[in-house]
C-alpha cells in the first residue's frame, strides 16, 4: 500500500477525482491468457452504481468501463485476453454539476476529509470531495473484476450488509436472497425493518452507518506471506482504506477477546481432503495464512458524513459556521460499499494467489 | 508490508526464531543524527519480557538488545547518535529448552499456526511455533524504540488493556496507574476482578482474550498518504499483523455504525491554534489522514491458543489426537501485546512523518 | 522498479500499446501546490514527436498531451496546480495502421522483443510491437514534466547524442546549438557528417545507433540512497529500461577502469562554498550520493531493429522466414531517445530530492 | 531498490559498517525446502575474501559466515533446509584496528564516499568507509550463495576479470583457468601482463581499474518484468551499486552504437528446442526479458581510491590538506569485485525467477 498504488504482484493503482474529467485505474502484473472484456467488469459496476433505489444517492451516472491497454486477441480463441501488460480502465464522469459544491469551496465539511486535505497539502478539489469521494470506489471495483478472473471460478467471493444502523440481519446467511433487495441484505426479514429505518433517517436530514461482511469460500491453504505481509494484516489494510471504514474484524474478530482459549480454538478432525476444521472462528486465516475454510471478514462503514441536518463547523478562514449538506447523497453509504468491499478482498487474494506461486511454485 | 518488512521510507525488517540462536531488525531509513543507546531500547523490552508477574509467560529471557550497526559517536556531542545507514537490533535467545516442544513435532496445534505453515511451505521450524512465535514481537519493540526517536518527544504513545476476557475496565484512562499493575491497566479498579479472573482461568487450564487501546498524542494534522497508504490503513495492517490479533477499530470504530451522521460527525470550533473538534469519533484520521486530535485505535488479542485442557487435532499423517499443551505460557496473551501495539503505532507514524516530509517539504 | 512502475515518493506508472486507443501514465506521490498545464509538458512532447525531420520515422502522432486527474486551481493565483493526489495523464494514439503489421503476426522481428513477448506470456499485441513499442516513452516524456517541476528552476536537465555509428561529436558541448539541428547535437560540425551518414544508412535499408548524454547542473550534494538506492544505482535502471537502450555509464564511465588512481580521483580544494572539486570523472555521485557537481551519464543506443534489409528468422510455428520491415521507422532511433533520457533523469532526481527530504529533512 | 534492500519476492537487506562489530543481510522469500549450510555459502565468501593473494588488502578477516535463521531440518532428509522465513545471515569483524583510521577522521578522501556521506547525514562511521566500505560486499556475496540454491544447477554463474587498466585479456573465456591466477582471469597468457602491471602500480604507491565480465547460462526465455522492471535494467542497477562500479553494459554494450542495423540483430533460424540465435548481441535479453541465450554483463570499476600517492583534498573544517592512505588497501579492488558481481546476478536472477513464475505460473 503505497499512495494510490496496493499490491505487490498483482497491482492496482486508481486515479481521479469526483468530478474531474474521469477516473480510473491500472491493474499491473495480471497473469496473460485470461479472458476479459469491458462487459465483464460492468456487471459489478453496476452494482455499486448511484441511483438504483430511494436508498443511494440520485446522482446519474452510467459508469461505463472502457479497457484502454493490455487485452488483445488470443490467436486461438480469437476473443479478447490479457496480455500480461497494464491493464487500463477509464470511467468518465457524466453528471458532474460542479455548481452544488460552490458553497463548500472555504466550508470544512464534518466528517468528510475536507479540513485534512487541506492540512496536508494546503490546496484541493473542492467539488464533492476531489480525491477523497467514494466515487473513487468504481476504479476498485474494476480492479476487482480483474482480479476474479485471477482467482478463477473455483473461488467464490460475497458479501452482503449484515446491519444498518442498530438494526442486525439473521446471522443466517441466505445468500440467495441478497440480489433481491436493494440492501445487499442476504435476509430477507431484515428488509422492510431497514426500509423504514432509512425512510425515517433520509427524512430526518440524517445518515446512518452499517456492517458489512464478506467472504471467499474456496481459498487454498497456503496464500499468505507472514509476517507483515499476513493475509489477514493485508486485508485489513485494504478494507480500511474504504472510503468512511472504521473497523475491521477477521472471524470471530472482536467476539474472540471474550472467548475461552478451548472454545476459540478451531479443533480438527481427520477428513478425506486433510484436515477439517470444527469451527471457523479463526475466519480463515492462522498465522496470517489461509486455513483453507473460508475467508470471513467484516467492515464497519460510518453514517454518510453529508446530511441535511446543519452540524458546527469553520471556515478555511478560521469562522465558524454550519455546514449542511444539500443534493443527492447516500442515506447510509455502506450499502455501496458492497461491491466495493468484494473487489478489495478479490485483489488482496488475487496478488497472494500470485506471489504464493512465486515463492512456493 | 512485504513478507517480513514494513514501512516504505522508515523500513522495518525482522528475523528469527523462537528457539534459535537469535532474533532481530533491521531499522532503514532511519534520519541521521538522533541519540540512539541499548538502554534507550531496552526499556520498552522489558515491558514485553516474559517472567514479570504470574499472568504471563514463564520463559527466562532477559531481552538483551544490542545494537550491531548504524550507531556512531557524534562528533559533537560524542554520544551515540544514529547514521542514517541500517540500524540492526540483536536478541541472544537464553532459554531454548527445546525439548519441551519435542511432542509437537507431528501434531497441529488448534489456534496456532502450525498447519498453515506447513500447508505453505512444507517445512516449518516446530519449536514453540518457530517463526510464528509471539517472540518476534520483541525485534517490533525494539524497533519502536528507534521511531520514538524519530517522532521525538512532542508525540505520547500509550496502550492500556481495556477489556479480558468479558471484563471491561472503565472507559476512563487513568494513565498514571498503567504500569503499577500487571496488566497495563488504566483503571485501578478493574486490577482485582482481571486477577481473579485470570487466577481461575489459568487454574481452569484454559485462556484468555483482550482488547488493547492505543493512541498517539500530539500527532500534527496532515500526516499520512490517501488512499491506500491511508494513515488508518497502514495502523490496521500494523495491528492486524501482531500475533493473535483478530480486529482493529480506529475511533468509535464498529459503535460507529450506529451511531447517526450528526452524532458520529466530529463538528469543529474555530480555536487558538486552528479548528478544535467537539469530539473525537474518527480517532484522529480523516479521508486517511491525521486530523491533529489524538490518534486512537484498539485491536482484539484472541486467547492463548497454547492450553492445558485437551482439543481435539490432527497429526501430520492425517491421524485424529488430542492436543494439550504444557509448559510455560501467557494465560492471556493479550497483556505482553501492549508494547508491541506502542512499537507498531510508533513505527508507522514515525514512517508517516517522513513520508509527509518528503513530499510537502 | 517494479513492473510498470518506478519511483519511491515520487511513482510513475505507464501504460498502453503502440496501436491501442491510447497511451499514457499516472504520477503519483508529486509535491501539491506545483503549477501544471498540458502546454509545460507538451513542449517536451513535442521534442520527442515523430515526423519533425527525415531521420526520424514519419509516423503521424501529435502526441497531444491530457491532464485528466491531479491538478486543480490554486485559490491564491488561480492558477493550475497539483493537488498532491495522482497525475493521470493521456495521450492518444491517432495514426494506428494497423494493416502494416498484418505481415508480422505471426514472425519475430530480429532485434525486437517479439520472440520474448511470446515466451514470456504466450500472447502479444503484434501490432507495431505493442506494449514493447518505443511509442511507450511518449508516457516517460511526459512524466519527465511534471519532475522537472519537482525539481524547479535550479537544476537544468540537458542532454545531446554525442555518437551516431562510428561518427563522434566534439567532446565540447556546445548546449546553444543543441535546438538547431535534428539530431540534438551539441556540435555544430558533426551535423553534416551524420546527415550524410544517416542518408546513406537509410538508402541502404540499414539503420545506426547511438551515444547519448545526459546530465543535470545544479544538483545538491547529499541525494541518493545507499546502497541499493544508490543514485547512480538508479539512473543506471532507468536509463537502461529506456527502449534499445544496451549500456550506461557515470561521469568517466569505462574509460575509468584505464586511469590511474591519482588521475582519476577527483581531488578537491576549499571553495568559497564548501569543497570544491578538480575535475569530474565520478560524474557527480560519489558512494551513490551527488557531489553538488553536475550528475553525468551516457547511454547506448543500439541500432533500430525495423530495416528495410531482409534478415533471417522464424515463425511462431517454427519454419524459417527472411523478415523485412516495410512502413515508417527511425533509421536512428537514438536521436529520439534524448527527451526520453532527460525525462528519466529528471524523474529520478525528483524521487531522490523527496526521499532525500523525507529522511534527512 | 530501497535503501539497503532489493529484489522483490526474493528479497536482500544488508547491514553493517567497516569496524563495527558485524555485518550480514536478510534474505526474505527464499523458497522453502533448499538444502543450505554455511559451508555452501563459505565457498563464495572464501573467493571475496582479503589477504589471498598480494594483489589483494591484506586485512585479515576469516569471513566466517553463521546462519541465524530461516533454516531447519528437514523431517525427510534430517539435512538443513530453508523454511520459507527471513534467513539471516552474519559475519563477524575481526580484524578492526580502528587506530589505522584516526588520521581520516576529519579529511576527505578523494574518489571515497567521505564527503557525501557526510554531505547528506552530517554524521559518518569514518573508520575505514563505515557503511560506504566495499566490505560491505561480503553480505552481497552470502546472498549471492542462497540464491545460486533457488536457482539450481541448471544455471551456471560464472565471472571474470577481461581487463586491468589498460590491458585487455583475450576475448575467448578459458574458464578452466578463472580459478588458477589470482585475478580471476580466463586466459592464461594474460596473468603475467596483469601481475607485472599491479606490482608496478603497487610499488608506484597507486591503483588500477578493471573490467569484469559476468554471466549466466542456462537461463530459460521469459523472465524479467517489462518495462521498468526489465531484466537489463534490474543488472545494471545492481551491478552499478556495487562499490567503485562507474559502468554497465549488456551483450555488445556500446558497441551496439557502431554496428548496423543488420549487423547487431541477432538472426534466428529454427532449432530443435526452439528457435536458435546467430549470435548474442543482445547479451541474452530483448525488450526487458530473456532470449534464452546466456545473459552476459559487464561492469566497469575504477581505481580503487586509497593510494599512498598523495592527493588534494579537504578537511570538514574547510582546510586544504594532502591525503595519502596507509594500511592494507587493494591495489586493484576491481578483482575481488568478481564474486559480488556473480552474486548479483544470481540474486537479480532468482528474483526473477520467482516473480516470473508468480505471474505466469
């Protein structure tokens, strides 16, 4: 993880601001011979795409992937592959409407990076957020749709929201269920709870914060590269750096604290396949390497830091004013942090699948 | 954070086994300059050293540092003062009583990380878990102890236990009481229920889980690297990769979910030296980057994988055993980690300055 | 170095294809607060454009340079500035003609990565050579930009071919007439003898290499990172990874190996500002860290691989063939290689002043 | 390269000064399962060595290698194997008499790194160089030793001196004799030349410089990572930052400015493993990747700098002095530069090994 660039052998590396003339990113490092066209990466695209439901913002944008490098046609199929060299995809921005951010030009927003920007660089973007928008989350998802191709179809990778403000899903995951709904949610009595509760925070002026959990079933033993380099540790890194994420659990995660040490640990048994483990608090990482159970990690993503409701705040000038927030926002940013959250882990497994190759063979 | 290093202009680099010869560092990038002794470093050591109160390990190691390099006399003051070449730290391992560990050899330990070594590499150092051993957390602390150099003293680092096992301490931080307990606990009442408690479990045979709070006083605003060298990014994956660490949380962190936009939004004041907040929820990080309010994050210490009540396991040739362990071990792993979160906070700040220093001057 | 990527603080990233829509490269880790247009990079750009003599390939590219990311107005001067988030910039590619490169499908152009390409990753873009193709250094030349304003107006980056085929220019340079001819000759004489030369080449189907050199007047004493980040380290990488690029050489170079030890010592005397040095084999770094003298390298050029000339090889398919290039190409592709050499000095300098800064201050 | 590592999944870090108590790397990402022991790693260390020969520093250091960790015995063979873990590797200094160094303390040594190192730290380790000492070289060489295991037999490492100041060995390599002459030199009839040449230069109270020629056979096509992680351009900043290295070049080098077009291309006709080159230009590597030719190096280093003959300088306070060096110093330090180089190229090699199998499987 270095500025805007993470990965070591697989690498993705984003650039773009909210309302700049597009976004994008490179994918460096991608095996060649793999399929790939502009429609496979739409597909996930589309899911985080704003203006789906009542609960994500209005704005209106198509958010079309165009593959700039790196894909060309394999002499035997004919179809368009990877080649082994940088992948390039732009998105461009359609709906920019800069005038709704003319008054935030010299107002801190609270909550949002506003004030630190600033600090650090001393110049920015003003409109919607410049770099620090969430709009930058469509380059990882691209990414992300590269990285699949990566992992190949023998590994399954979902997430789903598993609580919006205080409100849980059934710890009972219907994963078939999570497409049917505009939450994500894999549950589907926790739907028309979650539509009111937004309903209610949307009118109030308000936001409202959520959990998301996501998974890879199908990871080998073996990926990780301990022990900084942890698969777990990279993880955590890569979902931490979601726009608004403060908290990363892995397995039993924060639950583990209150544990016994001989009902936390993951007993095994002798299977046909090598071991099998009895239990899956360790969430599919021990010693920062995959166990082969599944990769199970949650995220927490904070109530969306623009509302209606006027919050305290100062000018670049040092006056104080209120700032409240107009215009099309997510009421509860954390249901588009889906996809997003399923292309990070994606890459993170892509880049191990990688470089446990390299060093192991 | 590759394989073994972390940090990109302040570099960390650590080696060794639990019973080999030795374990250690290499710091890189060090700047040039700063009074640099043993005794300045052992100091942290010995916070972490095993052997100082019955609730931790029992292995005689007296944690001796030395320094092999990067360390000369200043032609100033004469004292040690660094170089800016590599800074290598060495620890003679004492203790090593190998056979203690003898019966491990073929049998996965639950929890531990003796199966995924071995999925991955198919040979793995089996004594006291090898490299995967928390005794590698020793060459972080050492390596803390140079960062606190470079951070000098205008930044406080502190960690506190704040939860074993089901048992929270007070939301108040008394510091001053931190190090007249065992536990590095910030809370003079809670000393006697984690006694008792700790008392049974260790009688019990089994172990204990913790929760550790860390923060970082006197950050400035403006450090840290958007947007996947994220300042919090880089802390979760620090956290992520200390032995047995299966969450993080930067400020409210997961309560942050439920929480609403106006209550979570830290509002700002126009103050003497610049905007003040009315709260500190993002825990000092904004869009990834430091805010000037203290930094705060917590991370989860699953209990003690090694106990003395039976689990069940598997050997290597794939037969069904019962794994106890005996022998001297934490009953709460989680007290030793508070250096080590300290070093690992200490190190990707003192990184996060001279990476801000490098690019805005 | 690293795939597709260079630079520590200050990081380049390239991509695309000769025949691809487009081209184009993203910096990232740049000092915020830097005036930047698309005509401060164009300039450079256009040095480097194909078509501008005869001895250059008459391939139609304007090479027009976008800024789609990374700069935004200073609210002080209202100016363009870099915002210290990444640099997307983009060229794209006009005069594609595809079907001249229909025939080499199929066959490894000597001289070329054809047959490594295809070894490597078992599918290329054929066309033009793709990711191979030296179009790739428009991305370097642009990126050169944005470092030469990391820079500033202190340090002057300069370079001239000072050898094409057995032809030498005077060892004096003369640097104002650099600009007048096509072959950025810093000798007026030598001019005519590489016209006729390379008149002479190109009607008899063949093509020459070259000498370049590069240097940079104004650079401190103190950059460089030893000693794997040594700065002639550095510049040895980058000027090698510059297309047909087979040998480099600091200050005296080879001919070092045949001086004296008192000859080629570069002895000093007290000057009014600090040492002062004799002379200048060690080219301006000395244990991998700049004197303050001007930083001198050379590169070879081999000669262009595309020739008019049959000469022989073999198919994908493993049937021997006589391959000769038809269509525009550069008899001496060196000439164009200049503006590349300095972009990459220039890039490399601008990550060692940040790196410098970053650990020294 | 950064700092005082390099490589990326096969990872190198060096530590340690001249007269400080040690010095030794890490090598990280070493592939599990090697056979390693000091004695394999010794044999390389024991060609570097001081005191071999006249034509050599008489220092007297045994360079006694000891492995610290990251090798274990494997369950199968009982033999020691690499783990997969950081390997650390250390040699003690024995042989410091830091009182040959007083007088140096505060002059600058032409043609040394005393200036620099004091230029950019402000502080320095002056005895003997510190951490600008070609003894810092032994590290390299261990390193070298670990990576000659990833790589196999089936490539063949092999370096020689070609010439020492102005005289040239023959072009055809004698290999048999490298290890019968104290220059490490492939042609008989050249050891008396050289021997008379180097005793003259030694009694004239000066030094001499060398070209060293390395290569590997036995590399398969299609490593090395286009474009800036060319495998060209990995060697020649490796081979640059070795101690004194002024030059590199590949295949024909400079040369290759003053052939044809026609002349430098290496032809290729169909083989019976593939196709087969007329010749090796291209010193084994096209376009960043390997042809499957041997890749052949050169480096150039000057005159080692510490002479008896006394040369200008300056001291840290401004004065103009005359330096003269006594003490055991190399008088061409370019012949122990024959088993780094090697080692090098193994280490850049092994890397990309691994990362070549990382993305291509």
């Amino acid at each position: 993880m270095s500025h805007n660039t993470f990965g070591h052998l697989f690498r993705v590396t984003t650039w773009g601001e909210s309302h700049g003339p597009a976004l994008g990113c490179i994918v460096d490092g991608c095996p060649p011979g793999l399929p790939l066209t502009p429609e496979m990466l739409q597909v996930f695209l589309d899911q985080r795409r704003p203006g789906t439901s009542r609960f994500v913002t209005q704005r209106k944008e198509p958010d079309a992937i165009k593959i700039l490098s790196g894909v060309f046609e394999d002499d035997r199929t004919g179809g368009p592959v990877t080649t082994g060299t940088p992948i390039s995809l732009m998105i461009e921005n359609m709906d920019q409407r800069s005038k709704d951010y003319s008054e935030i030009r010299d107002r801190y927003r609270p909550g949002h990076a506003d004030f630190t920007y600033d600090a650090k660089y001393g110049v920015r973007d003003y409109r919607g957020g410049g770099r620090s928008s969430a709009r930058e989350t469509a380059a990882r998802v691209a990414a992300g749709g590269v990285a699949r191709q990566v992992l190949g179809s023998g590994i399954t990778l979902r997430a789903c929201v598993t609580q919006i403000g205080p409100h849980k899903a059934s710890p009972n995951r219907n994963w078939e269920h999570r497409d049917t709904n505009p939450f994500f949610a894999a549950d589907e009595a926790v739907v028309p709870v979650w539509e009111k509760f937004l309903d209610e925070t949307r009118k109030a002026g308000s936001s409202a914060g959520a959990i998301i959990e996501v998974e890879a079933v199908g990871v080998p033993a073996g990926w990780g590269a301990p022990v900084y380099g942890k698969l777990d540790a990279e993880i955590a890194a890569a979902l931490m750096s979601i726009n608004a994420a403060k908290a990363v659990e892995i397995g039993a995660g924060f639950d583990a604290a209150m544990l016994s040490g001989e009902t936390n640990a993951d007993q095994m048994r002798s299977g046909e396949d090598g071991p099998e483990f009895l239990s899956n608090n360790n969430g599919g990482i021990a010693g920062g390497i995959s166990t082969g159970q599944p990769v199970v990690a949650r995220l927490a993503i904070k109530p969306t830091s623009s509302i209606l409701t006027a919050v305290q705040s100062v000018t670049r000038e040092g006056e104080n004013v209120e700032v409240s927030t107009k215009g099309r926002h997510d009421p509860c940013v954390g249901i588009r942090a889906v996809p997003v959250a399923e292309a990070m882990l994606a890459c993170i497994l892509a880049d191990a699948k990688l470089r446990h190759r390299g060093q192991v063979g």
